[in-house]
C-alpha cells in the first residue's frame, strides 16, 4: 500500500491493518464496513481502483481543503 494512501486513511478515521498475507484490510470509520486490499499492485491501475472502492464508503482523496 502506498504510504501516501495510507497516512490518507488513518487521518480521515480509517483503521488499516497488515494481514500475514501481506494483502491489507481497512476498516471504515462508520465501523460497518472493511474494504480489502492486495499487498502488491497486480498492474498500473490498482491505486487508482482501491480509491474508486474507499470512496464508496466515504474517502476523499485526494484531499480538498
């Protein structure tokens, strides 16, 4: 997971955590949700999908002021 990502998540009250597989499971602040993600990018476009499912559930990236 890309640190950028990831600070991103933790500022905005996601809870992420490593799982052994190396894959990574975030928790939603709302406390209902849990979006998993792959370890290591399968191609280009992987960063950009795992965006596309948080915002879903309500992450903003990239961050407006």
């Amino acid at each position: 997971m890309d640190r950028k990502l990831r600070k991103a998540l933790e500022d905005q009250g996601w809870r992420v955590k490593q799982l052994k597989s190396g894959h990574w499971r975030c928790y939603a602040p709302d406390g209902e949700h849990i979006v998993h993600l792959a370890g290591t990018p399968s191609d280009h476009r992987s960063i950009d999908n795992a965006v596309a499912k948080l915002r879903e559930y309500g992450f903003q990236w990239p961050l407006r002021k």
